[in-house]
C-alpha cells in the first residue's frame, strides 16, 4: 500500500469516529461564538464529504482533506483561546 492511501484510510477512519451532527459539536467548543462554530461546522461537514469523494483525484483530494484537518484544528484552537480570554 502507498503513503497516499495509508494517509487517506487514516483520516477517513477518523472522519468515521469522528461522525455526528458538526453543527451541535462545533457549539460545545465554540461556544457564544456563533459565527465561528457554524464555520467549524461547516468545515467539518467539507471534511466528511471529502473523504467520501472518489480516490482518483491525483493526490489533491488528500491534500484537500489533509488542509481542512488543518482548518479544523485551527478554529477550533482559536475558540479555544477565545474561551480562555
């Protein structure tokens, strides 16, 4: 098996755990926030219908799935410092 492919059954696996109502879940960590859980929601909601998108995009859906666990982190990074301060 090639690194992309290990890569790409990584995150599905942890989109898979990770399944739920993005929405609900994206309010409990940004919570009083509402523009930024609903945009945790909707990156979240992008991530799951990026990893259930066909494998033969060149590498560029992998990246694409790999740059919005990135995007998730970081927002949920920034409500994390918004809740703290």
């Amino acid at each position: 098996m090639n690194l992309w492919k290990s890569i790409a059954l990584a995150f599905i696996a942890a989109a898979a755990f990770t399944a739920g109502n993005p929405e609900a879940d994206a309010a409990g960590v940004c919570h009083d926030q509402p523009n930024m859980a609903a945009a945790l929601g909707q990156l979240r909601g992008a991530r799951a219908s990026l990893a259930k998108a066909e494998h033969d995009k060149g590498g560029w859906r992998v990246a694409a799935i790999a740059n919005t666990d990135k995007a998730i982190a970081d927002t949920e990074r920034g409500c994390a410092f918004d809740n703290n301060h």
